[in-house]
C-alpha cells in the first residue's frame, strides 16, 4: 500500500526525467549565430509566385470522357467549317473600283452587236446579239457589269446594262434620251455614260447639239431622272473614291467653258456646283479625266479658233481636285501641242497625243510624268488625223490601248496597244473601229 502510493506521487518526477528537452541546451549558441545572418528574399519562396490554394488543393476526380459526345461535336464542328469554305468559294471576288487590277477581257462593238476579245490571243466571241444595233460598251469599275446602247432604226438609243458575260439584260433608260445617241461620230467618240464608283448609278450626258443634258440613272434599271446643274454639259465623271460628287466640263449661257464639282443632290432644287478651273474668255477647255484616287484633274485648254490662225496650241494641264497647283505638262523640243491625257490606273503617269504639226500631220503617243518631271518617253509610231484620238491604260498599267480617230485619207485606223515602259507598239489581236473597254478583275 505505501509502495504504491509512493509510485503515484513519483511518477511525474519519473516522466519528467525521461521526456525530451523542449528547448535544446544549443539555443542560445543558434539564436547567437543566425542574429548575424541576412534572411532569404521573399522571390526564393514559392508561395510568393504561387497561391498556396493551387499547391494544397485536393485533386478532383475527373469524370470519365464521354466519347460519342466528342465525336458528334467534332462532327458538327467541320460541317459548318465545311459550309463556310463553300458559301466563300461561291462567292465572286471583284477589284477595287480604282487603282491597279488585272486583265480582264476587253469589249468592243462590231457588225451591232457587243464581243468581248481576250487581249492576248484576240479570240472573239459575241455576248450580247440580236437585230437591233448594240454599240459603244463601257465595263463596271468592278468588271462585273457593261453598258451598252440599244438603238432601233433612227431613233435616239436606249442605255442597257448586262453582266460581263453578256446575260441578265436590263433596260436602264425605258424611254430614248435625247442626245445620247453620238450618231455618225460614234467610231471616234467616247461613249457618253459612265458607272459611278460602286457601280450603282450611271450618268449620262448629252451632246451639245441635243441641249447637253444630264442624267443619273439606276444601274438596275429602277429608275433615271435629270440633274438641274445650270450648265451646258460637254463631259462628266465620277469623283472617286466614294462617287458623291461628279466632275462636269461645261458652259453657262453659252459662255466660256469651266470645269466644275458637282453636287447632284437628290431632286430639283438641291443640286450644288463649284468651279475648279475658271472659265476664260476665247480658251476652251476639254478632255478633263480625274485621277483614280480622285485627289487630281488632268485636262486640255486651248485657244479658240477665232483667236486667229493656228491659234488652238492645246496643252495638258494637272491641277487639284480643289483648283491648287495647276501645272502645264512640258512640251519636248519641235513639239507643237499635246492632248487627249489618259491616267495610269497607279496614278504616276498620262498617257498623251503629242503633235508636231498645227493640223495633226504628225502625232505620236507619249507617256509623260504626271507630276510634269519630264516629258517621258515617245512612240515611233506616227499617227495623223484629229483630236478625237482615245487612249485607255490596261487594268495592270502594262499596256496601253490606242483608238485612233480617223486619219486625214478619211480611214478608220486599227487600233494598236502600245508599251508604257518603251513605247514601241504592237497590232491589237483582236478587229474593231468603235471605241473599245477593258475589264478589270481581281488580282
């Protein structure tokens, strides 16, 4: 009895012997040690680069991968990706309305009806037949679409619009406009109808003789009405890039020509114009083209002919699209006018007729710096006749198109292509005298 009590009460001092330390006998000598020592930088320490949620969170199961659903999902997925490549193959690509494109095929009218010519091997064939007369084709900016006239018998023509390919036939104009029929000059006249940029307007003007009027007609044949600019049109074209104001070459009561800015509004009464180049007593001017960013006008003056003999010394002039910085073009040495301008498609260059005779004996083509550097380079190749002569840059700025106006033996001439870079030219592959249109399409 008294050897158990003494258990009980030693017991504690027992344990207490045989437990551990809880503080070592080297402490102190640590705590002296590591006083002198610098502590880790926090970068060392992973939780300062990682929460330490995302180190001890438990893993969870992963449910098992439902194959059948993968798989019809993945089914779905490229079916619609397969109907995307589809709808976008469908799809027609077509050039910017302006600047450099590619060769597309060039139409032309022959015999009344509408061909169109590949312009490198000149195979023909006809799109747009029929017994009426189709003549004078002008391509959409975009190459999708021609205008043509349709005339019947002796009556003033109507304006119709087709695809390139000559189908999808649309009567723009259903009533004859007076004027736009450019009667037996038509072999030597510009056709007198234009696309706007987008290709969903055209205007139309009038020759002086039939009250030079203009119009604006609906591409898609919905509708055509007459814009009340107070002028005696003589040209028109469309300012680039957005086609909201159109460039108008014309007079006031008669008087001396201007070029002017117009405004078409939508309606009577709303129509705006701004003179760019001022009108001048005894000059006239003519052949105005604007450039394909829309920033610049090249045009002809001259004197008129009751100024006195051989008093018409045509110049190509370039001026801003807001009446700055007119310059007339240099004339080489012998040289006695220049006309006709052309814009390259990139805007750089004017292709020009360049006389050295006061009556066209003896003119040839030019390819001069639009900005009036220089006088560029010259054809060998001599032509004669007047100054209706047409020059049309191909799509791709390589090549050159002249239609040359009848010569003074009372001929037709071929028209012929001629190289920006050399000037020498070639035959046209294909045969035809009225005015012909390249087409642009996509690079």
């Amino acid at each position: 009895m008294t050897s158990d009590r003494r258990f009980e009460h030693d017991l504690p001092a027992l344990l207490a012997e045989v437990a551990p330390r809880s503080m070592p006998d080297y402490r102190d000598d640590i705590v002296r040690q590591t006083a002198r020592m610098r502590q880790r930088p926090a970068w060392m320490f992973p939780e300062r680069w990682l929460p330490v949620s995302a180190i001890t969170t438990r893993a969870i199961a992963t449910p098992p991968v439902r194959w059948r659903i993968v798989g019809l999902v993945a089914l779905l997925i490229l079916g619609f990706a397969i109907g995307l490549a589809l709808v976008a193959g469908s799809q027609r690509h077509v050039p910017a309305p302006f600047g450099p494109a590619a060769n597309g095929v060039v139409a032309f009218a022959r015999s009344g009806d509408i061909f169109t010519a590949d312009p490198s091997t000149g195979v023909a064939k006809a799109v747009v037949t029929g017994i009426e007369a189709d003549v004078a084709p002008v391509f959409s900016p975009d190459g999708t679409h021609l205008a043509f006239e349709r005339r019947q018998g002796a009556t003033m023509g109507r304006l119709l619009v087709a695809k390139s390919d000559g189908t999808g036939i649309v009567v723009v104009t259903p009533d004859p406009l007076a004027g736009i029929d450019t009667g037996a000059d038509l072999a030597i006249t510009a056709p007198q109808w234009t696309f706007s940029p987008d290709g969903t307007d055209i205007a139309i003007w009038s020759t002086p003789q039939a009250g030079s009027y203009l119009w604006i007609a609906q591409a898609d044949g919905s509708g055509v009405r007459q814009v009340d600019v107070p002028l005696m049109v003589q040209e028109a074209s469309w300012l680039p890039p957005d086609g909201k104001r159109l460039i108008v070459t014309g007079n006031r009561s008669g008087g001396p020509t201007g070029v002017y800015a117009v405004d078409p509004g939508t309606g009577p009464g709303t129509t705006k114009s701004t003179e760019i180049v001022p009108s001048q007593p005894g000059v006239g001017l003519g052949y105005v083209r604007v450039s394909p960013d829309g920033s610049r006008l090249a045009y002809v003056s001259f004197l008129e002919p009751d100024q006195g003999p051989g008093a018409a010394q045509y110049r190509v002039h370039v001026i801003g699209v807001d009446g700055s910085h007119d310059i007339t073009l240099p004339l080489p040495p012998n040289a006695v006018f220049q006309d006709a301008p052309a814009w390259s498609n990139d805007g750089t260059r004017l292709a020009i007729t360049r006389g050295y005779a006061q009556l066209n004996e003896d003119m040839a083509i030019a390819v001069v710096p639009a900005d009036g550097s220089g006088v560029g380079v010259e054809s060998t190749h001599r032509l004669t006749g007047c100054c209706d002569t047409l020059l049309q840059w191909s799509p791709d700025d390589t090549s050159i198109l002249v239609l040359p106006d009848t010569n003074l033996d009372g001929v037709n001439p071929d028209q012929f292509l001629l190289n920006p870079s050399n000037a020498k030219t070639l035959p046209a592959p294909w045969t035809a005298t009225d005015p012909a249109a390249w087409q642009r399409v996509v690079r």
